[in-house]
C-alpha cells in the first residue's frame, strides 16, 4: 500500500533542505499520529492544566487516555495484521472497489468488541464512577478502535497533506474543548474534550478513504472468507500489542510499584514518565522507516518479483536479490542511525527536558534505559515490516511471542531486584527480539531464489 510513498517521493525529488524536511515531517505524521496526539495531549494537558486546576482531576485523565489506548491497541489487535494483509492483496488484484465496504465491515466488529469489553469492564468495576464516566470511557475506547483500523489505510492514500491537517485539527480541538468543559464537568470534561477531538479524527479520515475507495457496496464479507483469515497475523497481533503494554500493567499493578488513581485505575510515575518521553523520542526513526521503505525498498522488492514472474535470465534475478538484500541491510542501517543521532541530541538536552516539564532528576537514569528499548523497538518494527513483506509469517510470530514473553517474565524480575533494574526487562526482550528476527532476515535472503522458486511452487 504505496500510495502516499509516491507523493513523499515527489516531495524529495525537489532535492531541496526544505523538500526533505517536509517529507520526513509528512512521513512522521503519518507513521505516528494517533500516538503523538495521545502522548502529547497527555503531556501537555498535565503539564499547563494541573497548574490551573485540580492537579488530582488532570492526573487521573492522563491515566484513563493511557489505559484507553491500550485497551483499544489490544482489542484490535487481532484485526490490525488481517485487515492489512486483505486490503494489501485487494489492491494488488486491483479489485480497489472492496476495500471500504471491508473496512466497514472490520470497524463494525472492533468496535463491538471494545464496545462490550466496556460494558463488562463498567459492571464488573467501574461502578463507583458514575455513569457519566463509564459512558464517556466505552465512547472514547470505542473511537479510538475505530481510529486504528482506519490508520491502517493511510499510507495508501496520496493526500498526505490532508491526513496531517486531520491530526492537527483533530489535536487542536482536543485541548481548545479541554480548556473549557474543565471548568464545568472536572474530569468528564477532560474526558468529552478528547472524545471530540478523537472522533473528529475519525470521521474526517473515515470520510476521505470514501472517497478514496468508491463501492457501491456497504458490507464486504469476504474478509471473513477462511481463505483470507490467516491465524498466524491473528497471534502476531496479538502477541506484539499485548507485548508493548505487558511491562506498564505489571509496574502499574504490582504493590510495590504502582498506586491508585481512580477506581480499577493504576499507574506507576516513576515508570510510566521516562516511556512516554522515550517514546515520543523515536518519531524520527518512524518518518525514516516510512520514507525507506515506502519510497525505496519497495521499489526493488517490485524488480525481484516482477523479473520472477517475467522468467527473467538467472543473471538478472542474482542481481535483483542481491540488491534486494543490500536495500534492506541499508534500510535497518539508516533507521538505526538516524535514531541514535535523536537519541543522543535528546540525551544532551535531556536535563532542560526535565526542567522544562518539571520533572524531577531521578527519572534521567530510567529514561536512559528505556530510550534504549524504544529504540530497539523501532528496530523490531522494521524487520517485521521485512518479514511481512516476505511473507515469513512464521518467523515473525516467534519474534512477537519471544517479545511478549521476555518483558512479562524479564519485567517482573526486575521489580523484585529493585528500581535500578526497571526498563531492562522490556529493552532486553526486544534486545533478544531483535536478534531472532536478524537471524531469520539473513537466513531468508540467503535462500531467497531457493524459497521463492522451490518452496513456492
């Protein structure tokens, strides 16, 4: 799914500091929307709303937008990889006219998931917040499933320009409305200013894939054709998004770590702070990611296969799958050190950070730590991105199962050894993820003719 790679690329054949820096700032936005405007809306609603109103009341938003999204990241999990998968194939066989009517179809059925996730969440254990609270908490977990579904389409569509003024907008309104309905409704104030905003977000991006995708259908349903379901994106899925958030739970949730909020609602400040600044760190390594694969490797992943289906001579197919694996060992090279370059400058400028959010010294040393794990991260991201492209599924579930099951066993550990050892638990899963999923990039590539004409036939 292409679509928005060949505007960026338009962008930086202009070959001008300007054109450049617009294409890594279109490519960050859309590799990282949904997330930025979350992350920064917590930040800074608790950083300029505390000091204006009832710190406890901004504190606990904070809590409920974290656990929103990992509540809607984790319930959409299972349709995330599948429905990309399904619209990747549709546009591939040109059949463009199914893609809306599918998306409809995997929104309706994430969406009552959150939706009835809720609902039991709100009987079992919200029933001391009022009902007010619960309604807007299933609303907000509701359209922030619909937002990742409808995320997934974006880098297929070409008006990049009019997805970052989504996110913008979107991001305006939340903390404008948020200034406001503070003042009368407390936290549900809080929580109906983001619940505009986000919906707003969905509703403009939903509006314009529409367009995008005409049909004159509404409902596809060969989504659910046994065919088109491949249980192993199912888990992948799965796996990986329960992964990210598995570390935040047990910190959150664990005794000697964590503190109630509100409710069911924990957090653990001195865990939670250093992650969301160390993941916001990696939005350079994102907006590169995007512009190398979407713009370049893409390119000669399209020469290899395309010279295979032509029956190419054997010279040619060695030269493209040589330069395939070049591309992809330059890519990883790229993301990672453009990655370390943010990471160093934020590294040095880390004190004024800190100062600046008025957050105390002692969490410089978690924060080391962690931009550490994000980084690497950003690393597992783009060698999944490998694997799906090669449709080294297998290979791509053991490097999410590993992930998932090293920070949940590593992160519990490193609580009981105590608060020097937090965030090693989640940068050593991913240091271990990352290494599994190197050796099978570099096991494939070197049997790729043997894989592509041998095994596939």
């Amino acid at each position: 799914m292409a679509g928005i790679g060949v505007e960026l690329k338009n962008i930086l054949k202009k070959n001008t500091i300007f054109s450049t820096v617009r294409a890594y700032g279109y490519a960050a936005v859309v590799t990282s929307g949904p997330y930025v405007i979350s992350i920064i809306t917590i930040l800074l609603i608790g950083y300029i709303l505390s000091s204006l109103f009832i710190p406890q009341k901004t504190k606990a938003f904070q809590v409920i937008v974290t656990y929103t999204i990992a509540f809607s990241l984790i319930l959409t999990s299972p349709f995330q990889l599948t429905f990309t998968r399904y619209v990747a194939d549709r546009l591939f066989e040109k059949k463009h006219s199914k893609v809306f009517p599918t998306l409809n179809l995997v929104l309706i059925l994430s969406m009552t998931v959150s939706f009835v996730f809720s609902l039991i969440l709100s009987y079992l254990f919200l029933k001391d917040v009022g009902l007010l609270f619960s309604m807007l908490f299933t609303a907000n977990l509701v359209a922030f499933s619909g937002v990742w579904i409808v995320n997934i389409l974006l880098t297929s569509l070409k008006n990049y320009k009019f997805i970052v003024f989504s996110f913008f907008i979107s991001f305006a309104l939340i903390f404008g409305s948020a200034l406001f309905f503070v003042k009368y409704l407390g936290l549900e104030g809080l929580m109906l200013s983001l619940l505009i905003g986000i919906f707003l977000l969905f509703v403009l991006l939903y509006g314009y894939i529409a367009k995008s995708y005409p049909s004159k259908k509404l409902l596809e349903f060969d989504f659910l054709n046994k065919k088109n379901i491949f249980i192993s994106l199912i888990f992948i899925g799965v796996f990986y998004n329960c992964a990210i958030w598995i570390d935040k739970f047990i910190f959150w949730f664990h005794s000697d770590t964590g503190e109630q909020v509100l409710s069911i609602f924990r957090t653990s400040i001195l865990y939670d702070i250093p992650i969301f600044f160390a993941y916001l760190a990696i939005i350079p390594g994102l907006a590169v990611f995007l512009l190398r694969i979407e713009t370049d490797y893409i390119q000669y992943y399209q020469s290899y296969y395309k010279a295979v289906v032509k029956g190419e001579p054997l010279k040619k197919l060695f030269y493209y799958g040589e330069e395939l694996g070049i591309q992809a060992r330059n890519t990883l090279i790229d993301v990672l050190l453009i990655q370390l370059i943010a990471d160093i400058i934020i590294i040095i400028f880390l004190e004024n950070i800190l100062e600046i959010f008025e957050i105390p010294s002692q969490y410089a040393y978690l924060f080391y730590v962690d931009i550490v794990g994000t980084t690497l991260q950003l690393f597992v991201i783009t060698i999944l991105a490998f694997l799906f492209y090669f449709d080294r599924r297998k290979d791509a579930l053991v490097v999410s199962f590993v992930f998932f099951i090293l920070n949940f066993s590593l992160s519990l550990i490193t609580i009981y050894l105590g608060p020097l050892f937090y965030g090693y638990g989640f940068t050593l899963s991913l240091l271990v993820a990352s290494v599994i999923g190197l050796l099978a990039m570099r096991n494939f590539l070197r049997g790729l003719h043997y894989e592509t004409y041998m095994l596939r036939s």
